[in-house]
C-alpha cells in the first residue's frame, strides 16, 4: 500500500490555489516571463504554473496533430484552425470509420469557437515575449503564445480550473487532438524536466530516466557510500557552467564531483532502471521518486491495489478505477469524455448503445451525499437514463465521484482486488474512445 499512503501523507502540504502559494506550500517554481496587460500566472493544484487570462480563465494550445488518415488542429504560427462554424459529418481521420456519417445530437451541437473561446486581444494590443497576435479569418486579433493561437475553454468555471485539457494529453499516437494548458517554463536545470503524472508534477531526467532521493540523506549530504552505490548512480553536475537555483543546489561529494540536489536532496538514478520511465527502485524501502507538487488526495475510502500491470487506485471494495477517454472524429475534434457532451460515443463502447447495459457494465462510483472533494476529485449527480448531469431536485439521480469533472467507473467483470480486465477497453485501446485504469504505477505504459 505504499503508493496511495504517499499521496495522502504529502498532498496536504502541496495543494494551493490562486496567483501566490501560501506560506509552507510546496510547489512548482517558474521562470518569469513577460506577459500581456492582465494576464497572470497562477498555480493550478493538478497542473503546477499556468497562464490565464484576465479573468482568471485558464488558457490553452490545440497542437496539429497527425491520426491515422490525416491530420487537424493549429499549425505554428498559423491562423486559428477552430472556427465559429457547426460541423455535421466525421472527418474519417480515425480508421476504420469512413468520413461523413453524422456526428451526433446537430441540434444543440456547438460550433468550435463555442467550445474553445478564442482568446481575442484588443485592437491595440501589442505582442510580448513569447506572447504574440494573429490574425483570425473574422479580422480579429487572437493571442498566440510560441506560435500556438490561444482559447479558453468552457468547462473551465473557476479561475486557475484545467478542466478543458492537461499536460499529460501531450502525446501522439491514436489519442486526439487534445487542447493543452500552457505553461511558464519550469524553474529547474536543463538536465531535467517535469512531467504530469498522476501522482503529481513529478521531476526526471531529459533523457527520461527517473530521478530518486534517499531517505537516509541528510539536508545537501549523501550518505549513499559503498555498496549502496553498486545500485544508486548520483546524478552529477556539471564541473563548470551549472547554476544553483532557490530549490537546487548541488553536494560535493569528492573534490571537484559535483551531485544535483532538489529541496537539499541529493538525487540518483537507480541501475536496475533499463530505460526511460521506469521506476524499479521505488521497490527498495528508503527511495522515492521526485515531484516538484503532488496531485490532490484521491477520496479517502478508496483503496490500491496490485495489478498485473501495476498499482491501480481502487474504490473502498476494492475494484479498480477507471478512467473514460473520448475525442469525436471531426475535424475539430471536441471532447466526448465529459457529461456535458454526447454520450453516444461511451454507450457505444460500454453496452452497444444501451445506457441500461452501461451502468451495469461500467457503473459509476457512488459517492456518500456528505463526501469532501478537492481539486482534482469532486462529486456531481448523474442522470442515470442519459449520462448528462442531473436536473436539481432529479429523484433518480446518481450521485458520483469525479476525478477531473469526468465521471468515474468500475467494472462488472473485475471479480476480486487486482483486477484490471477493462484496462485499453474500446476503440483503438482505448485512446480515442475506451477506458483506463487509473494506475498509481503503471509497469507497462499503456497497453
């Protein structure tokens, strides 16, 4: 259970909302750049530094992306490819499916621009930095930052919300043309980078190794001597040229050999590591993995588990969590993962298009009418005959948990603890249109 006690002992003194980090708060560091008139960084609990508007809105990149039979989104330094125009056919970008079927619920189908404001500068605005003007189709002038026009999104309901997209969606492969919140460079040597983990915003080498601290370290002092270093390789400094920052500094550990330390910890790589992304030392009691920020505590009766493919977040019985992912075949490619879009696509994959078989195959996980949420986990109530959210008062209503304002789900056919038989179910494992487990440690990445 090692996993799940982490996140809950550490996210208590990381979670923060708003332009400035209360006092004692851990979290992420960023460069400062120059920025627009009113626009703001402020720090999202789930996904560290983000850039808003003057609102508070949280803003956003959509990065071309190539699918299978062709490619969407923003190019760099292009006009805004997401326009106010209602699109009625699939694009046939994701194969098998041909293009021109009709996309569903036309009636109240939104145009791109409805979903994805974009973020118009005034008429005299001028650019900044990174942040520059391009002109869109209608004339008007639209923020872009490194050459990405910018939107916000309309799930988005409260300053500094990353409702509408996450770093983690960055990818390629079958998953959509996902929308990503940018972000100040992270305050960090150029030997590292962060990645959004599930587990938080967590620090690794460029070259994608994991990074460990030592539980028997003193503040800038390693005491990995001897045979522990048969396992644990100390990540080095440069002899020249590196360059301390507030929360990194380096430990001489001979003369002339220099060791990077984060937060006063010393930091390695473990041997047993073969390759990028892998984490075989957390196994040795004493090591962790390095986070800049921890993500907020899952529900306090869910449980983990080990799972064939790792650790998975389970509900109070047990049963693993799992998480629905969903981006239409259109060129514009909006989100279907969320209860305030259609629901076709999930009653496709999870009952033939019978939401009566959906909620026995995939039932939702019910949350007590008292439970607490944070920023990452909530509740809503879920009108069980269409998927939608409930209308107040609604007596049938399911009231659920939520991680990201999406619904979550177990799954009938996992009969006991560890039991992961849903995870890449759907269409093309599950990127595009299918479910995932939500692993805590993940030992296969994916499929």
């Amino acid at each position: 259970m090692r996993y799940l006690r982490i996140l809950g002992a550490v996210a208590a003194v990381a979670l923060c909302t708003g332009a400035a980090a209360p006092k004692g708060k851990l979290l992420e560091n960023y460069v400062r750049e120059p920025m627009p008139p009113g626009f703001k960084v402020m720090i999202s609990e789930v996904e560290g530094p983000i850039y808003t508007d003057a609102s508070g809105k949280t803003l956003y990149t959509w990065p071309r992306h190539e699918l299978r039979n062709g490619g969407t989104a923003d190019m760099k330094g292009a006009a805004s490819a997401c326009e106010d125009v209602k699109l009625t056919e699939n694009a046939g970008l994701m194969s098998p499916y041909p293009a021109g079927l009709e996309l569903p619920e036309l009636a109240t189908r939104p145009t791109c621009a409805q979903v994805w404001p974009p973020a118009i500068a005034a008429p005299d605005a001028k650019p900044v930095g990174k942040f520059s003007l391009i002109k869109r189709k209608d004339g008007r002038q639209q923020w872009a930052y490194d050459g990405f026009v910018l939107y916000n999104s309309v799930l988005d309901k409260q300053p500094g919300d990353t409702i509408g997209g996450s770093h983690s969606q960055a990818g390629g492969g079958d998953t959509p043309a996902y929308r990503i919140p940018i972000s100040p460079p992270t305050d960090i040597p150029g030997q590292f980078i962060v990645e959004q983990e599930n587990l938080g915003r967590q620090v690794i080498l460029a070259n994608g190794f994991t990074v460990y601290t030592y539980d028997k370290d003193a503040a800038n002092k390693s005491n990995c001597t001897g045979d522990c270093l048969k396992s644990w390789a100390p990540v080095l400094a440069p002899e020249v040229g590196f360059q301390t920052r507030d929360e990194w500094t380096v430990v001489e550990r001979l003369p002339g050999v220099k060791q990077w330390a984060f937060r006063k910890q010393p930091l390695y790589t473990y041997i047993g590591d073969s390759g990028p992304r892998q984490h075989k030392g957390i196994d040795t009691p004493g090591w962790n993995m390095v986070y800049t920020q921890v993500a907020p505590s899952p529900p306090k009766e869910f449980t983990e588990q080990e799972t064939p493919g790792g650790i998975v977040l389970a509900d109070s019985k047990g049963k693993s969590i799992y998480i629905y992912n969903c981006g239409d075949d259109s060129m514009d490619q909006l989100a279907c993962d969320h209860p305030d879009t259609p629901q076709e696509y999930r009653y496709a994959v999870c009952g033939g298009n019978d939401p009566k078989l959906c909620l026995t195959t995939f039932p939702y996980v019910i949350a007590d009418k008292n439970a607490k949420g944070n920023a990452a986990w909530t509740t809503m109530d879920i009108d069980p005959a269409t998927g939608h959210r409930a209308k107040a008062g609604q007596a049938d209503a399911l009231h659920v948990w939520a991680y990201r304002d999406r619904p979550v789900f177990t799954f009938v056919r996992d009969e006991k603890p560890g039991m992961v038989k849903a995870q890449s179910w759907g269409e093309f494992y599950g990127q595009r249109n299918g479910y995932k487990a939500y692993f805590l440690r993940e030992e296969f990445q994916g499929r």
